[in-house]
C-alpha cells in the first residue's frame, strides 16, 4: 500500500473529512487531496504533521496496512508497552478497524487470484 493510500484509509478509519484534514494541517483542501491521490509530493515534515494529526509517530503510518510478524522471547518489555498502549478502548477500536481493512484486501486479493486461476484453465482448455 503507497503512503497516500494509507493517509487516505487511516482518515477514513478515524472518520475524518478531506475538509477536516485540510483544516489541522492548515493547507487547502485541494491540497490535501492532491496529497491523498499521491499527485504531490510529501515532504517528511509534512508526513510528521499527517502521523500526529492521527495520534501516530511516522513510523506507525509507514508500517501502516503491512504485514507484520511480531516474535516475543524472554522478558520482552516492549509487547507490555505495547499492550498498555491497545488497553485504550479507542486504541483498540482502531486496531480492530486497521486488521478488518486488511482481512478485506487480503479476501479481495484472493479472490482475484481465483479468477485469474479459472481464466487461466479456461484459456487452456480451449
């Protein structure tokens, strides 16, 4: 997923207008969504504004819809950081709305997978 894309999902998810948006970063609104299609270049500090609008660090909006493998071993104190962190129920309603967008995309991916498998056997059978 393009950073744009996920600026645009992370709005959507905290329920927020392009106007909204537009308004706490103190640009037009014709600028943000210039941002959102990905037709304007982002500068780093810009993206910075974007993640804490959010109540994100950049980190978390570039990591933002990828796969991750989270390993624990031993006495690992960030995964109670972290769980300290979900506990907030608006956190966690966040959370919860970020995995079901990506068991959404990974269905859709599969299910184009499948139709590309059928044309596939189609064109050879024929």
């Amino acid at each position: 997923m393009k950073v744009n894309e996920k600026i645009r999902t992370i709005r959507q998810l905290k329920d927020f207008s392009q106007e909204e948006m537009a308004e706490k970063l103190g640009i037009s609104k014709n600028t943000y969504a210039n941002i959102e299609r990905g037709e304007t270049d982002v500068s780093v500090s810009r993206l910075e504004q974007i993640a804490n609008t959010f109540e994100m660090d950049l980190v978390e909006l570039f990591n933002f819809g990828e796969k991750t493998v989270a390993c624990l071993i031993g006495n690992n104190n960030q995964f109670s950081n972290i769980g300290q962190n979900i506990s907030d129920s608006k956190e966690a309603q966040f959370e919860i709305q970020k995995l079901q967008l990506i068991v959404e995309q990974q269905l859709k991916e599969i299910s184009y997978l499948k139709e590309i498998i059928e044309l596939t056997k189609c064109q050879s059978n024929a």
